[in-house]
C-alpha cells in the first residue's frame, strides 16, 4: 500500500527519523515520501503525532 503525506504534517521528522528506508525528506512546508524508495512498510503511518501519512 502506498503513502503520502497529507497538509496536516507539521514537520516534526518523526516520520523521516523512524523510516527504515530513509525514503522520507523534509520539503519547504512538510515531509515527503520518496516513492521510489519506500518499500510501503507502514511505519510512518504508524509513528505521525498528527496522523497525516495516508494511503494513496
């Protein structure tokens, strides 16, 4: 299952810091997954503060 990071980020990096892939970059106004890096674990959905990683 694919994610993305929605406007609720508030550009914590929490997401980023636990991504095994290191698929996550910090963008000018919130985080973003690299598609063609993430290997769709779902770890980022998990740990989000916000809850703004969601399915594509």
């Amino acid at each position: 299952m694919a994610y993305e990071i929605s406007d609720e980020c508030v550009a914590c990096g929490t997401c980023a810091e636990e991504c095994p892939a290191n698929a996550i970059e910090e963008g000018e106004e919130k985080y973003a997954i690299n598609q063609g890096e993430c290997t769709e674990c779902g770890t980022c959905m998990e740990v989000c503060p916000v809850d703004a990683v969601v399915e594509k």
